[in-house]
C-alpha cells in the first residue's frame, strides 16, 4: 500500500499532509510513503527529513499520483477550486483521495471527482464523536485558527491588549467579544486572555457556558436569532450593529468564506466601514503552516490506520467514520447526505457495496 503525498497547489497553500514524524507509524502498518519534492518545504519539513524517516522523493508530480494507491491532501480539488482541476486528470478508478473536498460546495465539481472512479474521502465529514477524535482534522484547523484570528485582531487593533499601570497612566484592558465558542471560540477566548484581554463570549448551546467560563472568558446572552443555513454562514452582526461600534474597533469573520456571520464582510478582504476593520480572510490556518500540517498529519494518520490493516485497504461500510465521510465510489457521489443536500435520487443498494 503506498501513500502518496503531491506538493499542495492552492496558491499561497503553506500547509502539507503528511509531515516526517508520522511516517513510522505508517511503514509499521506496512504503508510506504512517496512525497512530492518540495511538499513540505514551506511548513518547515524540507525533502531529507521526509527521506530520512523512509518516504520516497519523486521529482514529479504525475509520478507521485502514478505511484499511490491512496492520494493525501489537505485542499483536494473541490475546495482548491483554483488550481485543484489540474490533478483531475492523474486520478484513477479504485484509487482514494482523502483530503478537504467542500463536499457541500459546488455538485459539478463533486461529480467530475467520481467520474474519475475514485474512491474519495472528505475528511469534512468526520463525525465529532470521541472514537474519531483523533481523525477529526476540522477541529485541529479550527483551534489554528482561533488562536491566529486573534493574533490578527490584536495587530489592527489601535489599542493594546493588556492591562497596564505605567507611570504614563494606566491603561484599561481590550475587550474582546467571541460569538460561537465551540473549537475555534474556544481557543480565541484562551488567546485573548493569555494577550490580557477582558473577553466575553456566546453561543446558542447552553453546555458551552461553563467551557467559556473555565477559560476566563464572561457567558453572555445575546439576542441573536439563529436561522438554520445549510451552506451559508447566519448574519450575525448586522450593519446597524457595526455602525455603533467604537471607531477603531475590530471584527475578524472566520466565516468569511461561506458568505460571512457579519453583512459587511468580504471574502478574502479587510475593509473598514463606520470606522470599524472589518477582516475576511479565509484559510487561516495556513498561516500556522508548522502546527497546522503537524495536526493534520496526525489525524491523516489516524485516519489512515483506520482503514488500512496489515498493508490493506479495508472499508467497512457499517463503520461511521467510513460512511460519514466516504464521498465517491466507483463513478458515483455515494455519500447519503451530499445526495440529500443535492435532491439528487437514492442509489440502489448494490452499487454501494464495497470494493
Ligand atoms: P464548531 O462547530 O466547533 O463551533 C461553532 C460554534 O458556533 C458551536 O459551538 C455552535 O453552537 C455555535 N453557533 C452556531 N450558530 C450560532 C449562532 N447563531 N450564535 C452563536 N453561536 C452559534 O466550529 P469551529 O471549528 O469552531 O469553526 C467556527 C467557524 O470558523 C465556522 O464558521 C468555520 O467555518 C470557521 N472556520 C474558519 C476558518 C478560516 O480559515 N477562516 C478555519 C476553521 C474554521
């Protein structure tokens, strides 16, 4: 069984999929390693230390496709809806793909993938249960990202965070305000008190107030109306809201690329409106490409040792984490809740089975 690692394409892509320390595990459930030259240079693991713990280097890309029987990326062409159509043409039927697929992105996109007879993997569907804890790469990229929203914030901010008594005055503490404390509130709650900032959070699960507490932060209530969105971020922070911000305050919307919880927000962008910097930017966790590709690795792994026994690929369709997040499977999108979310018809039976 060969695992093959491509350079990650997505223009300013930092971040790789497998880093040197996994690979170990890996050759001792009998998978061997072929990493594309170069993959992990920019999230500090340059091509020796892959080599030195026993992956092959292959110069070029297509060889590393031709190569694998299991591609591992982090923006698999479904979410690296930039440069990702360009691997389309290396799949192969029976092959798998694991990786961030947007599984609920655009369906065209997700049928050119099965057309390719691959048998994909989005690991946007791990279930959030304790037995795929450690395979659940969302809330690794959530916690990177919690932690580098507030680092952004801190630097646009007019203002410092902590609370100082200088012989110039003494100088009041930020406030920060965090909205949704799951993986990433709850990390940016943590950041902002350790920058010293007085922070307050809220989220519409009950169970979350005593987590928001036990990091410091202030539960408070909000009355936010919660709208059930599929795909598409809940406005939470309007524009009336913004206007009466003080000037110089700060807004960073992680979910800027889904349309955004603030109605100024612009995918990609920070623009300032009533005074107040209102940040955009999506993909920040390859801004911590180091960690981020550390953590991914790890649940990659995992996730690996999951279905590979003794050098072989082993689906078990009754298992959750496998039916959660198998995408495609021999032509087909087979994935029940793609195939809801898309109206599209239910697949008879027999063509579900395994291969
Ligand atoms: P999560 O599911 O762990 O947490 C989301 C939390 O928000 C939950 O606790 C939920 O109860 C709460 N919530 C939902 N609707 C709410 C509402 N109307 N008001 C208040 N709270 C509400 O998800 P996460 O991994 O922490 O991600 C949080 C957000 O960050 C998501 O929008 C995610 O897409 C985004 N994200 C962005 C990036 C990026 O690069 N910008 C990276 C990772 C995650």
């Amino acid at each position: 069984m060969i695992v093959g690692v491509p350079r990650e394409s997505y223009p300013g892509e930092r971040r790789v999929a497998l880093v040197p320390t996994v690979i170990p595990h890996l050759t001792k459930a009998g998978i061997e390693v072929v990493v594309e030259a170069g993959a992990g240079v920019e999230a500090g693991f340059p091509d020796p230390e892959y080599a030195a713990k026993g992956a092959r280097i292959l110069a070029d890309r297509a060889d590393v496709f031709r190569a694998a029987d299991i591609i591992v990326q982090v923006l698999c062409y479904g979410s690296n809806d930039q440069t990702g159509k360009a691997d389309v043409p290396l799949l192969r039927r029976g092959q798998v793909l694991i990786g961030f697929l947007r599984p609920l992105g655009a369906l065209e996109t997700i049928r050119e993938i099965a057309a390719t007879g691959v048998t994909s993997f989005s690991i946007e569907f791990m279930p959030r249960t304790t037995r795929a804890q450690s395979m659940d790469a969302l809330s690794s990229m959530g916690t990177i990202c919690g932690y580098k929203a507030v680092l952004i914030a801190a630097v646009d901010l007019p203002k410092i965070f902590p609370m100082l008594t200088t012989a110039a005055g003494t100088i009041t503490p930020a406030r920060v305000l965090v909205i949704g404390a799951g993986v990433a509130g709850l990390q940016a709650i943590a950041t902002a008190r350790r920058l010293g900032a007085v922070v307050s959070a809220y989220d519409l699960r009950p169970a979350s107030k005593e987590q928001v507490q036990s990091l410091g932060g202030r539960f408070v209530e909000l009355p936010i109306e919660a709208k059930d969105a599929q795909d598409k971020s809940p406005v939470l922070v309007t524009r009336e809201m913004v206007a009466n911000m003080a000037p110089g305050s700060v807004i960073v919307d992680l979910a800027a690329e889904r349309g955004g919880n603030c109605e100024f927000t612009k995918a990609g962008q920070t623009i300032v409106e009533h005074g107040v910097t209102i940040i955009g930017l999506f993909n920040l966790a390859t801004a911590v490409p180091y960690h981020a590709s550390q953590m991914y690795a790890k649940n990659i792994t995992a996730f690996l040792l999951h279905m590979v026994k003794e050098g072989k690929l082993q689906l078990n369709l009754e298992d959750e984490i496998i039916q959660s997040t198998l995408l495609t499977q021999g032509g087909e999108v087979i994935n029940g809740r793609v195939r809801e979310f898309f109206s599209l018809p239910p697949l008879v039976a027999e063509q579900k089975e395994t291969k």
